[in-house]
C-alpha cells in the first residue's frame, strides 16, 4: 500500500465515524473506541508511508547523502 491509498483508506474510515455519529452509534462504547483505533494507527501508516516514499524520492533526485 502507498501513501495515497492510505490517505483514502484514511478518509474512508473518517467518513464512517462522521456517519456513526450521525447515526447515534458513538453511544456504542466499544464500536466507537475500535474505530478510534483504526482511525490512530492509519494515521500513523500515513505518516510512515509518506516520508518514506518522500525520503525515496529525495534520494533518486539527488543521490545518497555522503558525510
């Protein structure tokens, strides 16, 4: 998975608390809090993945860094 299936992956899961919420399931404790954690750890794999692919980037355009 690259960054910006994360990223969609991401608003995906963004999109189903707003409905949940909406939909008055936030009353659901454990619903919600699972969702929270989605929510958490696809941030991080954002993160992850886009400096990676950015650093990857860095690297092919100017080379190895020597020093």
């Amino acid at each position: 998975m690259n960054a910006y299936d994360m990223r969609r992956y991401l608003g995906r899961l963004m999109t189903e608390r707003y409905a949940a919420v909406e939909a008055s399931l936030d009353e659901n404790a454990l619903y919600m809090r699972e969702l929270e954690d989605d929510l958490a750890a696809a941030r991080q794999a954002y993160v992850g993945l886009a400096v990676t692919e950015i650093a990857s980037l860095r690297g092919q355009l100017s080379g190895p860094q020597v020093g």
